[in-house]
C-alpha cells in the first residue's frame, strides 16, 4: 500500500473541530489545479539539487484537501508515491515539516502522540501538550485517526504509557467526556465546583486528585472559566497558584497546561512558541509540531496573543531563531507579519 493512500485515502477531514471557531493561515488556494501543481512538484524534486522553494511555495499554501488532490495526481502522473518522493528529496527539519503537511490535521496529532510512547520511556512533556489542548471534536478524531494509522486504541496506549493519577487524567481527557457548552449559565454549579476545588485541595492536607481530575475534565471550558474566576474568592491562591503547591512533576504540568488552555488557548500555544525560541536557534521538533498542527486551526489567533504578550511580532521571532529553508517553510505557515 503506497504512503499516499495509507496517509491520504481515508475520507476523515474534520481539521480540528467544530466546537471552536476557526482562524487559520493556511487556506484552500482559489484557482487551484492539483495537476498543475503536481508537475511543478515533479520538476522541483527532479531538479539538481532539488528546487526546496518551489515545493514550500506550493504545499504551504494549499489546504490538507488540496494537498491529499496534489499527491493523488503526482501519483496519476508518476506512477510514483509523491511522500516517498519528497522524503527522498528532502532531509532535517524541512522534511519533517512538509511530511507534517501531508497529513491531516488528526494525522499529525496520531502520529506526534504514537512518537512521545515510543520505544523506552515517555515523552511526557509533548503528550501532556496534546492530549491536554485538544478539544472534544479534535480528540473523537484522533482517536478514529490513531486506530486506523496505529491498529490499537490511543486510550490504551496511553494508560499502559503512563501511571497512577497522572494516567487517570490524562485518560479522562482522552474519553472525552467534556460538556459541551451550553446557553444556560448555571451560577449555583459554578460556586458549588468552585468550592470542590477549593476544598480538594488548599483547604485540606494532601490533595484530592480525583476530585479535580472530574471537574477539571467533564465541564464545559465556559464553565471552567467561570469556575476559576468564582474560586479566587474561597482560596487566598488563583488556580493555576493552587497546581503549584499541591501537585508537583507530571501532574503540576498536566493540570496548569489544562487551566491554561480553558483560561485561554491560543496564549498557551503562544507561551509554547515562545519557549521553543527562547535560546539561540530554535527546538525546531516543538516549533514545528505547533505550527504544522495549528496552521489550519487558530495560528492566527496564536500570533495575535504573540504579538500582545511578547510586543514582538510570531514572524519577526521566527526569523531570528531559524534559517534557510527551515527558516522559508516556518514563514510562510505563519502567513504574515503583525
């Protein structure tokens, strides 16, 4: 079975939820010819020293579904696999990019989760940032996405990955059993939750866990945001305070990770943009999982809470973190400077 129908056959387009308002920098192309652009690929991976800008130029603007129409025709054309071409035509952090960009949205995730349980031990730090940020639409989708891909259940992969309270919340997230949000705001619950939380935790010796894993994962996030807000008024501490001085290691970064992404997403993802160009040069595995797996979900709401928490635009901090063609792909995902 060729990668192009093992990535692109299946039918699942849902990008990433519709319980969240889109605001994406990578759109379908108006005017869009799959054939055209599948000839422009093959002569820029025929090339001597292959045409890198060509092949950013073309995949960094059209949207999964055109992307998926481009491979099926290269394929028509070829009778060649267009991922196979471009793995072999490309190496480092470009590669891992446009390959990225041969994926869905869902794909992508699947297969960052399946990387951070590979072989021995877990990396915790990239599957505390997928599983707690995703929403309820997102994750029904990479759960189906993770099973055909992987042929095992991403829950139990998980759970036989991870221990104790930490498996317990992040298994809870990954059922999603989330409320979805409703008109109805019910202040009597805000309090009574509000009040949960404050006697789990601060207010006791020791933590009930349990207790916060349950609100924190079955409420809705307009809930929760009200919930946080109603709890600085039974506990001396704001929440994400709380997380500090009653859980430590794994779990004080799953729970803050989760606060913040209820609080408000798009700053998270800002934070953690910001972080992986903090020294010089970039962590180009986390620069680029973010803008590969938000690009066509909300990076341009990402960039408007760069700009406002760090009064420098997402495009200027990536040209002075990256390089090269790396340097090209990563901009033109970001679509714009601020």
């Amino acid at each position: 079975m060729s990668l192009v129908s093992e990535f692109l056959g299946q039918l699942t387009l849902n990008f990433g939820g519709s319980d969240e308002e889109k605001s994406p920098t990578v759109r379908p192309a108006e005017d869009f010819d799959a054939d055209k652009d599948a000839a422009r690929i093959e002569t820029a991976i025929k090339t001597k020293g292959v045409d890198e800008q060509t092949i950013i130029d073309i995949l960094t603007r059209r949207s999964y579904s055109q992307r998926r129409d481009i491979a099926f025709a290269y394929e028509r054309r070829t009778k060649k696999d267009m991922i196979s071409a471009l793995k072999g035509a490309l190496k480092g952090p470009l590669e891992s990019v446009i390959l990225g960009l041969m994926k869905s949205t869902a794909q992508f995730d699947a297969s960052e989760l399946k990387n951070s349980m590979k072989g021995l031990g877990t990396d915790e730090v990239t599957l505390i940032e997928l599983v707690c940020s995703r929403s309820n639409s997102e994750m029904q989708e990479i759960k189906k996405v993770y099973k055909e891909m992987h042929k095992k259940e991403l829950e139990s992969d998980v759970s036989s990955d991870t221990s104790g309270d930490f498996r317990k919340l992040l298994v809870a997230l990954v059922k999603g059993n989330r409320a979805e949000p409703s008109g109805v705001v019910d202040y009597e619950k805000i309090d009574q939750d509000a009040r949960d939380l404050y006697d789990a935790g601060v207010k006791r010796k020791g933590t009930d866990v349990a207790t916060w894993i349950t609100i924190m994962t079955e409420r809705s996030v307009p809930h929760l945001q009200k919930v946080f807000d109603r709890y600085k008024s039974y506990s001396p501490y704001d929440m994400k305070e709380s997380i500090k001085k009653e859980v430590k290691g794994d779990m004080e970064n799953a729970f803050l990770t989760l606060v913040q992404c209820i609080e408000n997403k798009p700053l998270y993802f800002a934070s953690r943009l910001n972080d992986s160009m903090q020294s010089k040069g970039a962590k180009d595995k986390l620069l680029t999982r973010i803008m590969v797996s938000r690009c066509e979900v909300d990076l341009l709401k990402i960039r408007t809470e760069f700009k406002k928490q760090y009064s420098k635009s997402l495009y200027q901090t990536i040209s002075e973190h990256t390089k090269g063609d790396y340097q090209r792909v990563m901009l033109c995902l970001c679509g714009g400077d601020d």
